[in-house]
C-alpha cells in the first residue's frame, strides 16, 4: 500500500517536472497518470541537419510512435534497431515503461477498457494475450507481408479465432538440457534421444567420477525447467491434453504419459551435485561453465549470460532437448518470444506496420542479436541466428525448428499454470515425494489458480 | 487497587478513549471483522465473489497447506520448551558465584542484538551442504557430511535449533530477572535443614520463579506461531513444503494472487493462536496464583 502511495506520488511528481520542463513539447502520447509509467519521452535521432535534407528519403518523417513494454523487451538491442528506424524510416518513438508482473498485466487491461493503448504494445504471447481478448483491441495481421515469413508455432500463440495479432520478437528460448561436450567426448558417449539412453549415461559418468546431473535447488524456480520442458514429450503422446486439462477433464495424475514427466526426476536422483539442495542459479552457470557438471536442465536464457561470463565455455555447452521415450518423436518444447501488438484505432497505423516490417527485416534482426545475444532461433522461417550466435544455440537448438520438432511450453496451451510449481518440482527432484504424489499435488495446486480465474473444475 | 478512590472523582470524561477507540476499530477490529467475510470469497482488488467455506475446506484437504499447520505447531511447542527448559539452566548457573558472570551474560545475550535475517543467512551458510562450516567440522572430525537445511527430515529440526540460540537470551535474562528477586531467606533456612543443593532448586528456586516462567511460555509460544522471517531466511518454506509454516504459507498465497485462500489462512491463524494462547495464559495464571 505504502509502496503504491509512494508510486503515485512520484509519478505525479515526474508528471508535473515533465509539464514544467517542456512547456508547450506537442506530445502525442496521452498522460494517463498510471502509477509506475516512465513520463520522460525518449525520443531518438534528433539529428535536424540530416532529417531536413533525407526527406525525401524518410517516408514518416514527423510520426511519432508511442510504445509500452518492459525493461527486458526495451533492451540494447531493441535501442539499438529503433535508432536505425529513426534514421532510416524518421518514425519517432515514445516510450513508457511496463513496470511487469500483475501490476503491468492490470495497466495494459485498464488501458484496453480505457480506449487509451499505446500505438505499439509489446507484451507477452500465450495465455496472458488471450486475458486481453485481442481481437477486440488490436489490428489482425494475418494478412501482413511480413507475417508470412513467421512461423506457425508463433502465430498459435498471437492467434485468437484464426486471425493472428502479434510480431515477435527475434528470439525464442528452448527448455533442454544444457551439457559439457568435452565429457562426452572423453567418454564417447553421445547425444541421448531417448531418456533411457540419458539415464544410462549419467550412470556411466557417475563411473567415471564425474557429476553427471547438475541441480540448483536453491534457486526453486530452476528446477521447474524439467517438468515444463518435459511438455514435448508430454504432448505428442496426449495431443488434447492441454485442452482437457483447461476443462478440467484431464488430471496430471492420470495421464500416464505426465505421471512420466514427474516420475523423471526419480530416475535422477543418484546423480546430483553434493551441494545440490543449496546450489543456485549463480553456482549452476559456475559449475556449467567450468565443466564441474556435466548436464543442467535449464532454459536456454542462460546461455548468452555463461557465455558472456566465461569466453572460454563458448564451444563447450550444448544443449539437447530433454529425451522422451521414442526416439523417432525426439522434439523440444519452446518459450515463444512475446510480440508487438498494434492498437487497433491508433492513428499511426501505417507507421507502426511499416515499424513491424523494418523490425522483422533480416538485416535489423542481425542487428538486434549481435547488440544483446541470442537465446534461440527466430521465429522467423528462413532466418539464419548470425555467426556470433553461440553454436548450442545456433547448431544444437536450431535442428528441432528446422526438423519442426518443437512444441511451446505448457503455458502457452493453457492459462493454468500451479502457482506452487516450482516447490512441487523442488520436493520431487529431492526425493521428498514420489512422481505419482507430486503429479497429484500439482493437480490440486492447479485447482486453485482455476478457482481464482473462474473457471469450475468440480 | 484504587477502585473505591477512581469511582468517586472521575478524572477524566468517558470519551478521553474514542481517538484510541477509533484508531483500535479502524486498524483492528474492521479489518478483523472484514478478514472475516473476505476469507469466504475469491477476491481481487476489483470483485469478490462467495464461495462459503471453500476456502477453509481447500486449506485443510490440501497437504502443501495443511502440512503447514502441523509444522507450525511443532516449530512452536518444541523452540518454547527448549526455550524454557535450557534458559532456565544457564540462567541458575549464571546467578551462581562464578567469576566471568558478566561476561558470560553479555555473550549469552549478543544473538539476540543480531537481526533474525543476519541469523537466518548466517546460519544457512554455516549449514551449507558442501562449502557449511558445520559439515566442514564434521567431515574434519571423521563424520559424513550432513545436509541440514536440504534434507526433509532434518530442515526443520535445524531451524529450530537456529531460533533457539538465538531466542535463548531474552529467556535467560527474564529468568535472571526472576531468581534474583527470590529472597536469600529461603536458601538459607533450607540449608539449615539440611537441604542439598538439587533439593533447593527443585523445591526452592522453580516454583518460585514460576512468574517469570510463565511469561517466557506465553511470549515465546506466541512467538513460534507467528515466526516467519527466520524460516524465510533459511528455506523459505523449503525444501518443497518442508519447512513451510502458517506465516510463510500465507504470504505465499497473496503473493500468488490467491487474496481469499491467505485471508482464510490468515483468519486460521489468528483462530489458532487464540485457541492455545488465552486458555494457557488463564492456565498459566492459575498456577501462579495458588503459588504465591
């Protein structure tokens, strides 16, 4: 409360600087007055010398686009691309800032009621866009040229009725297991399709002395990356499960094949880490990056960082999708990047087209990956990831889109997701419950986020 | 005490105590009274829809939650025995003739002046599975590693024993408090009698310092049921549900978005706490009373 007080107070007090500060500014932007908003326009490019003399050459010169997403979609990267927009196409942008979690998701619903979107929004794909009942607030872009090239996977997520509403940003992120390729050439071994295959060798590295498994409980969320990158192998066995189990039809508990995704950290638990009720994420890039472990189950967002970390590892890591059962149904299951939504009624809708296809154009995509990094392929068909792309991510991940072996992550089919989940997967990975149990566990966990969106799962 | 005097002049007009009544009501009794409703409901900030007693029924047949309970009850009786029972003993010895008296009483007194967050990290490090001074000891010592805070049987064991040196101190010093006041008359008529030094604390020294004892239960009793940083600190409710007690579960549940399953978690507790804690004190005073 004190903390929302706080909010209010400052944001009018940076609302009142702004308006003593640029006197008579025109700015397009409304003053909604929403807590957390950043008021400070940033505009770019203001270079006026080289604005009079291209006009010819800049086709929005004098537009000013505004924009709202959060401090991770506003990265380098994306500074880096809307510089470049400015000087090329003379759009002008404006940004507000998401200040994230529930409090961004309540923003962005207010201002959908309110009439008062920004031109551009970028938020996230899946089951928090279809909160929002797109269709009603945003421009369909099924029919975009620059659409065409973007994968389908995507374009599921950004989709409401057949029509799809979003442009992604550049890059995905895969939930795999990410290994040491120095220990597997030592041992000869080789990269596991099934997940017998990788049982048997952790056991013949655990042989060998190493630590075939690395865990971190001691930051929980980590050890989530096991169950919910299961999801491929969950799904191609039960392709309406997602379905059924935001009905309410289906349990975790009895589905065998997701009874299966729980009973994997059992097959595990011989060949952690000593420390791996304390490890952390930190521990776990340290260990990963250093060889100490020899296999993580971790999203690919990690790899840039260890990279960037430690030069050294660069050629080391590898990643491989998380084994299923049949060798020939190998596949990995993906976060979807989030995506760009253009406001339905604004009145800079060629602008912001014209941005949506400047920003999926190869060249600036580069230009995006090679300022911040890559944590997995594009969505975009065609698109080769740079030659400074990490090869886990530019090799190793890259073979399941081309083979079209991917599936989004559990999240992305249903909007239930156990607000516990992460202390499900801790207590399984530990040994403190069974597979069967924390499957059930789960299962009730997600009752209650069902109850609290409505929905009768009795 | 001055009853008769009181009701003759009354100094002050009745309603000198609405501004304190009227802050009492606002901050404590509304919100208790609306806690109540709203623990009956799914609630965010912009609707509430009832759903009788869903909640409570969801909070007890659910383990993550229920299991909550139960840890809460054994992280609270046994830190206020173990309280009890150690502050006593090392209270008697430091009101014995010793020489390092005031030393030993400034050291056993300095963890309290530490805040629980520095304890509960400091000991989590110490208790660290690999890189822990404990296992480090231990191992040096010839003995396998222990996983205090990382194995489900031993978690809350560890805490415990964490909260216990660190609650000790004030125990000690309201024991010390409460020795002190006992007349040397006493011991020295019994020594007259022939009484052996056991014989003086058990018949002398512990009905005696029943007041003082009383106080230690209830505050420290109190005090487990709603403990929440030092867990936090150490596990945060982990590993798994392990160490999760009613203070964390709640605040887990709010942070969730889950507003009507902490309120109800949270009228649970306040249930709870009065349950044990008026019935004890009334106990407790009972016994006092037909002491003194």
């Amino acid at each position: 409360m004190k903390k929302r007080i706080a909010g209010l107070v400052l944001s009018a007090a940076m609302a009142a600087g702004l308006l003593a500060g640029c006197g008579g500014a025109a700015s397009s932007g409304g003053m909604s007055g929403e807590e957390g908003k950043d008021a400070e326009p940033e505009t770019t490019g203001e270079n006026t010398e080289s604005a009079s003399s291209d006009t010819a050459k800049k086709p929005y010169e004098g537009v000013t686009i505004t924009l709202w997403g959060g401090t991770t979609e506003f990265n380098e990267g994306f500074q880096a691309v809307i510089e470049r927009a400015t000087e090329e196409l003379g759009i002008k942008f404006e940004t507000e800032i998401n200040p994230g979690g529930t409090e961004g998701d309540n923003i962005i619903k207010t201002r959908c009621a309110s009439g008062d979107l920004p031109d551009l929004s970028a938020y996230n794909s899946g089951s928090l866009l279809t909160a929002l009942n797109p269709k009603e607030h945003f421009l369909d872009l099924t029919d975009e040229g620059f659409m065409q090239n973007v994968d389908d996977t995507f374009k599921s997520v950004v989709s409401q009725d057949g029509r799809v509403y979003g442009a992604p940003f550049p890059t995905t992120q895969g939930g795999c297991v990410i290994y040491w390729k120095p220990d597997y050439e030592e041992l000869g071994l080789t990269v596991p399709t099934t997940w017998e295959d990788f049982v048997a060798n952790c056991r013949k590295l655990k042989d060998a002395g190493k630590t075939p498994v690395e865990l971190t409980c001691g930051d929980t969320w980590t050890t989530q990356v096991l169950f919910l990158g299961d999801n491929y192998n969950l799904i191609s066995a039960e392709p309406e499960f997602a379905q059924n189990f935001t009905e309410g039809t289906a349990k975790f508990a009895e589905t065998e094949a997701a009874v299966r995704s729980w009973n994997k950290y059992a097959d595990i638990r011989d060949f952690y880490n000593a420390d791996a009720s304390a490890a952390t994420y930190n521990d776990g890039i340290t260990a990963m990056a250093n060889g100490e472990a020899t296999h993580w189950f971790m999203l690919t967002q990690v790899i840039p960082m260890m990279v960037a970390e430690n030069p050294d590892c660069a050629d080391k890591v590898g990643v491989f999708a998380i084994p299923g059962d049949d060798p020939d149904r190998c596949g990995l299951t993906v976060w979807e990047p989030g995506a760009w939504y253009v406001n339905r009624d604004s009145e800079n809708k060629e602008a912001c087209l014209a941005f949506l296809e400047f920003w999926l154009r190869k060249d600036n995509m580069d230009l995006y990956i090679n300022t911040f990094g890559a944590s997995g392929p594009s969505c975009v068909k065609g698109y080769t990831l740079p030659e400074t792309v990490v090869p886990a991510i530019r090799v190793d991940m890259q073979q399941y889109f081309d083979a079209g072996k991917t599936i989004p992550a559990l999240e992305f089919l249903t909007t239930i997701k156990g607000a516990s989940c992460e202390q499900i997967t801790t207590a399984a990975a530990l040994g403190q419950i069974s597979g069967a149990e924390a499957a059930k566990q789960y299962d009730d966990d997600c009752k209650k986020s069902a109850m609290q969106q409505g929905l009768n799962w009795n | 005490m001055q009853k008769g005097k009181r009701r003759k002049i009354s100094l002050y007009p009745i309603w000198f105590v609405l501004p304190a009544l009227t802050i009492f009501g606002i901050f404590f009794l509304y919100p208790i009274v609306t806690s109540f409703y709203y623990s009956m409901t799914v609630w965010n900030f912009d609707s509430a829809i009832f759903c009788g007693l869903e909640n409570y029924r969801m909070f007890f047949s659910e383990n993550e939650l229920s299991s909550a309970v139960v840890h809460t009850l054994i992280y609270a009786f046994s830190t206020s025995m173990l309280k009890v029972i150690i502050a006593f003993f090392i209270a008697v010895f430091l009101c014995s003739r010793i020489r390092t008296k005031d030393f030993i009483r400034s050291a056993v007194f300095f963890p309290n002046l530490v805040s629980m967050m520095a304890v509960g990290l400091t000991f989590s490090y110490l208790m660290h599975p690999t890189k822990g001074l404990f296992n480090a000891v231990l191992t040096g010592l010839g003995f396998a590693p222990v996983d205090f805070l990382g194995d489900v049987r031993l978690a809350l064991g560890s805490i415990i024993a964490t909260d216990v040196w660190k609650g000790l101190s004030v125990s000690v010093v309201i024991y010390i408090a409460g020795i002190q006041s006992i007349d040397r008359n006493y011991y020295e008529a019994a020594e007259i009698d022939g009484a052996s030094r056991g014989q003086c604390l058990r018949h002398i020294t512990l009905p005696l310092v029943a007041p003082s004892q009383n106080t230690i239960i209830i505050l420290s009793l109190i005090g487990g049921l709603r403990s929440f940083d030092l867990i936090w600190a150490m596990t945060s409710g982990g590993p798994g549900f392990a160490t999760d007690v009613m203070a964390s579960v709640i605040y887990k549940q709010y942070a969730y978005g889950f507003y009507g399953l902490s309120t109800a978690g949270n009228v649970i507790m306040l249930l709870l706490i009065s349950v044990i804690a008026f019935p004890l004190q009334h106990i407790l005073r009972r016994r006092e009373e037909a002491i003194v």
